[in-house]
C-alpha cells in the first residue's frame, strides 16, 4: 500500500525559508519519478516541482524557478523540497505525488505571513 507522509510546514515570514519532507512507502521508490503540487486556499491544486528517479533531471513551475529546489534521498525514501525567499504567494497547503499510481499525501501547510 502506497503511503506518502509530508512534513515541515509551518508559518514563516516573507523571504524566510522552510524544507518540506515526504517519506515514502509501500513501493519501489527509486525507479520512480516523484512530484510536489500545492493548492492554496479557493485554487485548484497546481504543480511546483518534479524529480526524476535517479534525481538528476528536474522540472519546476515557472513561480517557483529559482527559488525552490526539489531533490530526493534513495536510501531513505524521502524527496524534499526547499524552499527560499518565500513570498505570500506561496501559502498553500504542499503535497507529495507518486504518478505511477496517482497517489497522493496528506498534506502539509505552509503560511508565509508578516
């Protein structure tokens, strides 16, 4: 059974930065891709980032280029995404992705306000 469990919300001020975590189970997790979507509130959920399963080719919603990182630890199951110079923009809930089984985690908030 596929399990997806994020981590690491929280509130931060604007320019603040925070490392979002999701541990995964219940699949072979280094052959497959891996992704990180957000939906803020009233939106409909939106990509924000992709790694491929070795990590070495990545992908990143254009409101985000420059700013976050996704990568990912084999040996662990887990992928990441940090995230610098957050802006309010950026307030949403973060979920992790498995696309092979479309399957989704629970979630986790993430506030940037003064």
């Amino acid at each position: 059974q596929v399990q997806l469990v994020e981590s690491g919300g929280g509130l931060v001020q604007p320019g603040g930065s925070l490392t979002l975590s999701c541990a995964a189970s219940g699949f072979t997790f280094d052959i497959n891709r891996m992704n990180w979507y957000r939906q803020a509130p009233g939106k409909e959920r939106e990509f924000v980032a992709a790694i491929s399963n070795t990590g070495g080719d990545t992908d990143y919603a254009d409101s985000v280029k420059g700013r976050f990182t996704i990568f990912r630890d084999n040996a662990k199951s887990m992928v990441y995404l940090q995230m610098n110079n957050l802006k309010p923009e950026d307030t949403a809930t973060y979920y992790c992705y498995l696309p092979t089984r479309a399957s989704w985690g629970q979630g986790t908030e993430v506030t940037v306000s003064s």
